[in-house]
C-alpha cells in the first residue's frame, strides 16, 4: 500500500516546529517593545536633566528660576509652551546657557517656577500617560502599572537609584 519513507518529516513534527517558533516570536516582540518604551523614557530624562543644568545656571545668574520675571520677589511663573520656555532661559546677555533639545523625544511641556523651586513635566513621545518631570533635586519618571515614582538613573543627588512612593501621581495632560 504505502510505503514509509525515511526522508521527510510528519505533519506533527511541522506543527511542534511552527508553534514553538510563535511562542519565540512572541516572547522576543515583547521584550523588544518594553525595551524601546524604556529607550523613549530615558531619552526624555536626558532631556529634562539638560533643562535642569541650564535652570541652575540660571539660577547662579538670577537668584530665581522665576524665568519670565527673572526677579526673586515676583509670583512666579507657569510656561506652557516650549518655545516661550527656550527663549526666557537665557543669561544676562541674552544669550542661551546651553542648547536645549528640541522636542523629538517629548509630546507636552509644562514650566512651573518661583524664587527656590521649579518643576517641569513632559510626556515622552507615543507613550500614553507616562511622565517624566524634574526639579532642583533630580528627574524622575512615574510608572503609572506600579503607581510609584521611580528615580532617574542619571539624577546626580543622593535619591539615585531609589523609589519614591506616592498616592497622588503628577498630572498628565
């Protein structure tokens, strides 16, 4: 009738092959999409860390990270967008301390400043409801899955490396 061939292989055999090679795929696409996430908001720190450096600078100038009134004695200030930020960080000459990076690597931008503290918040790009945000003591990324503030790990203060827990998460606009 038939004859059993020794060459080849049974359709079962096919069928283990194909699955285990999905489960594989799988594995790895997942592990590449956390690992390019991560990338994005690493990047965005980096940015933040840059505006941080060109902040203290200008606060060395102006005794204030009030950007727009330069001065310690006014309310403070609330910048929303990133163009009117760049354009303020500048040293008494006018010129700006440093390049600030473009937005390539962040959505939104907001600026909160007053005589001894400021906070920025960005979102980093095609990442939903993540947050990356500094001020004088660091930048530090919110984890919205774990609800924790997780630390930078390119922040130069004595919180590196650390987790910060919090109930009230940053706002994302």
């Amino acid at each position: 009738m038939f004859k059993k061939s020794a060459h080849g292989f049974t359709l079962i055999e096919l069928i283990v092959v194909v699955v285990l090679l999905g489960i594989i795929n799988t594995i790895a696409i997942s592990s590449v999409r956390r690992i390019r996430d991560r990338a994005k908001i690493t990047a965005a720190e980096a940015d933040v860390n840059c505006m941080r450096k060109a902040l203290s600078l200008f606060d060395a100038d102006y005794s204030t990270y009030d950007v727009v009134n330069k001065t310690p004695n006014g309310d403070g200030c609330i910048i929303a967008d990133y163009n009117v930020f760049v354009d303020n960080v500048v040293d008494p000459s006018g010129k700006p301390y440093m390049t600030l990076p473009d937005t390539s690597n962040f959505t939104s931008f907001s600026y909160t400043g007053n005589a001894n503290t400021f906070t920025l918040r960005i979102k980093a790009k095609d990442l939903h409801k993540s947050i990356v945000f500094g001020n004088p003591d660091g930048a530090y990324y919110f984890d919205y899955r774990k609800a924790k503030m997780v630390s930078s790990r390119s922040t130069l203060t004595s919180q590196k490396d650390t987790d910060k827990e919090t109930n009230n998460p940053p706002e994302v606009e």
